[in-house]
C-alpha cells in the first residue's frame, strides 16, 4: 500500500475515521457546552449563550467599565495579623487601667461582668482593640457601646485592649473533652460547610482575631450567633463567622452557648 493511497480521501477507512472523529467532537462539545450547562438550573445558567459561556469559563459580559460592588453594609477596617498589638508595655496596661474606670459598671470591676455583658477578662487584646474600632466606625452597632467608643482615641484602644487581656481568665470548670463538648465545637458539621468552633475559638488552636469566648455569658454567646445569622452583625472578616452560623441549627446554637458558658466556675 503506497502513501498517496493511505491518506487519500477515496480510501475508505480514512474517511470513516475523520468523519468519526468529527462526530465525536461536535456531539462532546454540544454535552460539554450546551446540554450539560443549561440542564444546571441555578439562576446564574439560564439560555444557551449563558450556558455556553460558563462552561467555557468566561463571563457573559466583562466588567471593565463598571464600578467595583459596593457593600450595602459598613465592613470592619482593621486590618487583623497576629502582631497587631504584640508587646504591650507596662505604661500601657497602667493607662488602661485607667481609662477602664468607665466601663466596669458593664463589664466589671475586674473585666468579669455580671449581667450579660460579654466577659473582657483576659480576651486576646487584637479582639478588644478590633471591637472598639468596628463600633468606632460603625461596623458593629450597638446601643449601649457605640457611644462609649465614639470618643476613644487609637491610643486609648491599644491600651484598653492591652490592659483587658492582662487581667486574668476565669478559672476553667473542666478541660475541653470529647465526653462534655457538643458535636459542633469540637467537629463542626462538614457537610454544612461549619468547621469546629475549637478550630479558631481555642481547644484546639486559636486563629488571631478569633475570640476567647470560654465562659462568655449564654444569652450573649446565643445572641450574637444570631446577629450574624440573621447579618445584623457584620464586622466579621470576610465573613466567617456568618457563613457559620447562618447554617447552624437553633440546637446547635443553643448547645454552643451552653457549653462555652459553662466552662468556667
Ligand atoms: C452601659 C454598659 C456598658 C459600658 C459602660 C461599657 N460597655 Fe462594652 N459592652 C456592653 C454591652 C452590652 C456589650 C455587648 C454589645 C452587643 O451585644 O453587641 C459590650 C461589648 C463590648 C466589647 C465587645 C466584646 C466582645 O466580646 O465582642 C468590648 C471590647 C467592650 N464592650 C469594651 C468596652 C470598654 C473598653 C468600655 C469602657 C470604655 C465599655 N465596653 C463600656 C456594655 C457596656
Ligand atoms: C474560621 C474561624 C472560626 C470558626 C471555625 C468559628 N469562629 Fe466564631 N469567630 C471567629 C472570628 C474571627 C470572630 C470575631 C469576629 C469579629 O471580628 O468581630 C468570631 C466571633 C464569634 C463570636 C462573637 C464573640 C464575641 O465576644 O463577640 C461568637 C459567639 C462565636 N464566634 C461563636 C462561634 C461558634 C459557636 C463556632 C462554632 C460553631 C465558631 N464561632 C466557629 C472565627 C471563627
């Protein structure tokens, strides 16, 4: 058999396999492209062009003229990393100290409320200065403190928090065991996309910018996971935390709260 007569198109094996080949590609790309896209039926796949432009990966329209997404809501401004706030000095506590005078009939004499207000005792001092400028700038409103931070300079901020995370944590009631901790601290829930609380909230590590929230009052702890569920409170940073609890069970909220309530005597 010559080569001329191989790859000539009066051969008929050769015109068999092109128009095979041909056929396979064009029916791949109208399953890959068109069938299998447009049967997705989330809002974002609808008619054939959107369909085909997601499958191939590029959007519809580009954005190059058009103005970033505005949020509709104010979002925290601090920047958090785990040296925000290292090595605080003893001038710093001691002014503290000072400037805490004002808020011991909420939070404390010694950072340990009484009523519900959220225990500062001890709490990581990137988590007290953070709060204090989300309120500042109204990233997390809040009858009571709003007003209380408005007139706090960034000094005063820095040293509050280094003065509340001096002060020693309540004393732990019980470790963090399997036998005591709801499923959702210590595992989270997986297929809701809920890592364990212990994960950043401390058990077993702790994420800077997380919060101490042993021995934080229940109806505080349930209260705030409610606020982000609901996005009435929304200075968390890029969302974390209400992506979390907006899946939790009303249960597992409860149950969180409990717990971590309970932890200390
Ligand atoms: C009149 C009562 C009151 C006073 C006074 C007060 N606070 Fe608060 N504080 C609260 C309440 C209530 C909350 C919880 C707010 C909420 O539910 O969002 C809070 C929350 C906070 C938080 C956030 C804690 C957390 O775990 O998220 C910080 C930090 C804080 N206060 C610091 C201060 C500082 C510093 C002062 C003094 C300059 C002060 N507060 C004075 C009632 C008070
Ligand atoms: C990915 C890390 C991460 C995980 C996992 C996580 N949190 Fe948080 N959580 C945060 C951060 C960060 C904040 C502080 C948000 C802010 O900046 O105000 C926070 C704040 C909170 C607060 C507010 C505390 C206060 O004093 O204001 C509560 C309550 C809370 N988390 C409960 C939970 C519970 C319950 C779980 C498990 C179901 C959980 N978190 C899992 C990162 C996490």
């Amino acid at each position: 058999m010559s080569e001329e007569r191989l790859f000539s198109w009066s051969n008929r094996w050769l015109k068999t396999s092109v128009i095979a080949t041909a056929a396979v590609f064009v029916f791949g790309v109208a399953v890959g492209f068109v069938w299998l896209p447009s049967v997705q039926r989330d809002a974002q796949f609808q008619g054939l062009w959107n369909a085909i432009c997601s499958a191939a990966g590029v959007p519809q329209h580009w954005l190059a003229n058009e103005a970033p997404v505005a949020p509709h809501v104010r979002l925290s401004k601090v920047e958090v990393t785990p040296q925000l706030l290292a090595g605080a000095t003893r001038l710093s506590i001691g002014r503290g100290a000072t400037l805490s005078l004002r808020c011991t009939m909420c939070h404390g004499e010694r950072g340990m409320s009484g009523a519900n207000s959220p225990n500062l005792a001890g709490q990581y001092a990137i988590m007290v200065y953070k709060q204090l400028q989300d309120f500042q700038s109204g990233a997390r409103a809040n009858a009571v403190m709003s007003p209380m931070a408005a007139n706090l300079s960034d000094q005063d901020m820095r040293d509050l928090a280094a003065y509340y995370a001096s002060l020693p944590r309540p004393r732990l009631a019980q470790g963090l065991d399997a036998a005591g901790a709801p499923g959702i601290v210590l595992h989270g829930a997986p297929l809701r996309n809920i890592p364990a609380c212990a994960t950043c909230h401390g058990g077993i590590d702790n994420k800077a910018g997380s919060p101490w929230l042993d021995g934080l009052p229940a109806a505080y702890t349930q209260a705030q996971l409610q606020a982000f569920a609901s996005g009435e409170r929304h200075n968390d940073i890029s969302e974390q935390m209400r992506n979390i609890a907006r899946n939790m069970t009303p249960d597992e909220i409860a149950a969180a709260a409990s717990y971590y309530a309970n932890l200390t005597r």
